[in-house]
C-alpha cells in the first residue's frame, strides 16, 4: 500500500488507481496519514510547497480538506485509575517532532501564536458571533427571524 | 378538648396554610410554564431592547399534543416564523430557513420546564396585579440572589396562567429588554384545519430537507479543555462546533443556562494576520467579554451582566 502512495505522491499512476487509492482512505486504518506524510516529504526533496498541478494530488488534498481537523492538547485528569506507561523519552520526542513537522505543514494552521493582544472595542466583535448566540438561545423571536436571515 | 389541644390545632393549621402561600409562586411559575405550551391563542405582542421595538403577530396552536406556532413581524421586513414541534421555518424575501430548536424559548414560552432549577438562583416573589392587553395579569418577581444574573418580572394571566408581560431589569432596577401583548384572544378553536391553512399553504411538512451550512458541525469528539470557576448556577445545556472559514479548523460554541440567562463561550482559534483582543464591552442588552489564550481567542456573550461574562471568559484552562 505504502508503495502505491509513494508513487501517487511521484505522479507514477493513473487515474483509476487513484481512485481505488481514495476510496481506501477512510477504510483501511493509517492510509490516510500515510498520505499525509508522503505529501510532506514529496514536497520537501522538491522543495516546492506548491503542489504540482497535475489534478492527482489536488484530489487527494481537497479530499483531506473535507474532513475537519480538530486541534486539543492533552487533557488532564487527576483519577486514581490512570495508568501510568513507563517510556523512553527520546523516540517519543522525536516523533512528536515529526507530528509537529507534519501537522504544520500538512495542514496549514494559521494560528497566531502572539503573546499581546490590543483592548476590545465594539467593532471587533465579529458579526457572527452575536449572530451565532442569539441562533442558539433567543428568547425574543425578533433576533430571532434577524438570526436567520444574516445566516443564510 | 382541652384549651392547649385546641390552640394546637389551630397552630397547626396556620402553619399548614402559611406552608401552601409560601409555596403559590413557584406553583403559579410551573402552571405557567404549561400554560404557554398548552393553550391555543392569537394576539399582537410588542418587544423592546435597548437598540429597537418590533411588533408581532403569534398563533399559537396546540394539536394533538404537538406546538405549531405562525409569527409575522409587523414591522420592516415582512418575515413569518412557523413552528411545528422543535422544527422553526423562517420565511424571508430570501428564502426558506429551517432550523432546529433548542435553547430558545421564545416569548411567551419564556420558562424552562423544570421550574426547580430556578430556585436556586432566583428569589420570588408576587407583585401588584395589573391590566394588560384587556386580561387581569399577577406580577411575579424572579429576583437574582447574587449578582451574576438579571432580574426578571413576569405578569401571569389571572385566568389562564400565560405570560402577557416579560420585563428584564439590571441590578439597578433599569429595563434591559422587555416584551408584552397588546392585544390576545383565547377563544379561538385550532384543529386540523388550521394546520392547513396556516402552514400547508407555506410549507410542506412532509417534506424532508436536507441543510446547505456545510459549516456546523454537531459532534465535539475532543475536548481539550478544562471549566474552572464557572459562576454558580450555570450548567453547560449545548456544545457547537463549526468549521472555521478559511482555516482547516473547528471553534466551538458553549452554551450554559441557569434556566432563564444563557451565555455563550467562544473557544476560536485566530489566524496569523489577526490580532488577538481582551477586554468588554456591551452591544444592547448584550455584554461581551474576551481573552486570549494560547492561540484561541476566548468570547463569552449573554444577556447577563458584565461581572458573569468575565468570569466566563476566564474559566477557560488548556
């Protein structure tokens, strides 16, 4: 399988292997994130992160958009029932490294990561925010037909 | 019988009594909470917010167990509202919008079902009986007990326990929003008929359609947050996620209740280009605050006063 992807990612087969490609993406465990990391590493020899135009892995990457991402950190509990795993820490960091690498890249985040922030004023507050709470708790029906106009 | 059996009896008697007085508001605010569900009625209500007035006209059936509810703002834009159970079809010069009701519970169905989880928060207590919209209606005061909430004073129908009257105070006594009939009839008969008239002409009620928002996800499978220090007597009743426009990302939309106020906390990620904003303000009756935080632009928003939202904002741990 692996293989197939790597020559996905090299413009190395045809169409219809494409698709049997993409159809497995969601059906067979780690075909997926395997695609993400040959994306990656095909990008980086080339040293191009615009994907070439070819049609084949703009598929493939409009099909990974579909599927929304969600970013958490660790979640932290405080049961007596944990269990705790006793590890090596130099592989874990290095795949966390990795993963950072990927996920950066792969997925694009945009986050702004900076350490100040200005005041709020009342222009800053996006529209939709207002619009979204009223959507979910109105109890006057006039934000709520307002509501739903500005949503469509 | 004896002097002492007799005056224990009579104590025992007035304190009987006494019992069931102190518990008439609270009985009189669950009637009502039904009656708003149960009863079939037409009229003209008028809503005020700080920033503007509207007028509107409510049918409010109830058939075979089920809620079907026509409204038609009479002022501007010439929207109708139709409700058929928890499904609300917006009618506008764009278009059908359809949507699932949850959290709204909209005049006069402005009480939540279990009345008990009010007690907690609110202290109550009956006003002075006054006329409105040509009905006899009781003033009954939801006071809040601490100062994360609003006040709420509700004239009940004398007859028929609905709301006619809805007031919204701040802890000075000033109106925040209120909203209130000026004209309702109860003797109209709704039935089948009705449901024709009203809503087949309009909407096809057996007629399944499918959403366009490709934006709103319903399922949270990771939470990566912790809830600190919530003020007291908010519970968390929904959890939204939608995907960020232009960013391969979720937020998410909290929403927490006391049975009358609701907030909602934003946990947004922001994108690189955007700076991130902390602070209040207030928009209306709506107050406003933000944080920042390890990436994620915080907002909490609600009808609440500028102390509830701030402690919302900040409850927010990563």
């Amino acid at each position: 399988m692996n293989e197939k992807i790597s020559s996905l990612f090299d413009s190395e087969i045809n169409n219809k292997e494409v698709d049997t490609l993409l159809s497995k993406k969601n059906k067979i465990a780690g075909v997926r994130s395997s695609m993400s990391e040959y994306q990656i590493i095909s990008d980086v020899l080339k040293k191009n992160t615009v994907l070439p135009n070819n049609n084949l892995t703009d598929k493939i990457m409009s099909a990974i958009d579909e599927e929304p991402t969600q970013m958490g950190g660790i979640i932290k509990t405080n049961s007596a029932n944990t269990a705790v795993v006793s590890f090596d820490i130099w592989p874990v960091l290095g795949s966390f490294a990795v993963l950072v690498v990927i996920a950066s890249t792969a997925f694009n985040i945009e986050v702004n990561n900076v350490s100040t922030s200005q005041f709020l004023a009342k222009e800053d507050i996006p529209k939709e925010i207002i619009n979204a709470h009223h959507a979910a708790t109105a109890n006057n029906m006039n934000y709520f037909i307002q509501v739903g106009d500005s949503a469509k | 019988m004896t002097l002492f059996k007799k005056l224990l009896t009579l104590l025992l008697l007035f304190f009987s009594l006494a019992a069931i007085s102190m518990d008439d508001p609270w009985d009189i605010l669950e009637d009502s909470a039904k009656a708003s569900h149960a009863l079939n009625y037409e009229g003209v209500f008028h809503s005020q917010s700080s920033s503007e007035t509207n007028s509107t006209h409510v049918i409010h059936a109830n058939i075979d167990n089920k809620e079907y509810c026509s409204l038609k703002m009479l002022d501007g834009a010439p929207n109708e509202v139709f409700c058929a159970g928890d499904l609300v079809y917006v009618i506008s010069q764009d278009g059908l919008l359809i949507k699932k009701r949850k959290n709204q519970f909209l005049f006069p169905s402005v009480l939540p079902s279990d009345i008990n989880q009010l007690k907690k928060n609110y202290q109550l207590s009956f006003g002075e009986k006054k006329r409105i919209a040509d009905r006899m209606a009781q003033l009954i005061v939801l006071r809040a007990k601490d100062n994360l909430r609003f006040n709420y004073h509700i004239w009940i129908d004398e007859k028929n326990f609905l709301p006619l009257k809805l007031v919204v105070t701040d802890n000075k006594n000033k109106t925040i929003e209120q909203s209130t009939f000026t004209t309702i009839a109860f003797n109209k008969e709704f039935n089948k008929e009705f449901k024709k008239d009203i809503f087949e002409k309009n909407i096809n009620l057996s007629k399944l359609y499918a959403t366009k928002n490709k934006f709103v996800e319903n399922y949270v499978s990771n939470k990566f947050w912790n809830l600190k220090d919530l003020p007291a007597g908010f519970k968390e009743v929904d959890l939204i996620s939608r995907r960020v426009n232009g960013l391969k990302l979720l937020d998410y939309q909290l929403i927490f209740s006391d049975g009358l106020a609701y907030v909602s906390l934003f946990i947004r990620p922001i994108k690189r280009e955007t700076e991130p904003k902390e602070g209040s303000v207030t928009i209306g009756s709506t107050n406003i605050s933000a944080k920042y935080q390890d990436g994620y632009q915080i907002m909490s928003v609600g009808m609440v006063p500028p102390e509830t939202v701030n402690t919302f904002s900040g409850a927010i741990e990563f």
